[in-house]
C-alpha cells in the first residue's frame, strides 16, 4: 500500500473522494473492472486497525455535502460495529 487512493484509505484518511476529472493515479488505484465517474470511500476500522473500506461508485459527479459525508462515514462506522460484536461473540 502506497500513496495512492487506498494506502491514503488506510494510513491517512478516513475519507476519501476520487473522480474521474480528479487525479488519474487515484482514478486506477479505486477503478474495478469497469469506468466509473465518481467513488466515495470511507475506512472500516475495529479496535483502532484499519480492516479495509466502503467504496460507494457512480456513473456521474455530484457535489458531496457534508450530511453525504457523515452518511458514509456512518456506514462505515455500523460495519466496523457489527465486525468488532461478531468477534466478541466468537
């Protein structure tokens, strides 16, 4: 893991957007197997560890606000809940 958009996930940010318009090695570091034109991402982290991240992708930009914000974050946050309780419970 580098600087690129997901070493930056799991080192550094806890938010991340990246758009096509954007940075083109972000743009390769989030793309999966096909073009997209914007992706919201947020990092899952149980017990202060970074475990991996939510990547929201869509086929056009918007202005992402900070309620659009706080709502991935949010996810994020419940996933790393429901990790960190199944854990407990093994």
């Amino acid at each position: 893991m580098g600087t690129a958009a997901i070493g930056r996930l799991f080192y550094t940010q806890e938010f991340l957007l990246v758009s096509k318009l954007g940075s083109k090695e972000d743009y390769e570091d989030m793309k999966l197997d096909w073009d997209y034109e914007m992706v919201i991402a947020a990092r899952v982290a149980v017990d202060q560890q970074t475990i991996g991240f939510i990547a929201l992708y869509f086929d056009h930009n918007f202005e992402v606000d900070t309620a659009m914000k706080q709502f991935v974050l949010s996810e994020a946050g419940l996933i790393a809940e429901s990790i960190r309780k199944e854990r407990l419970l093994k």
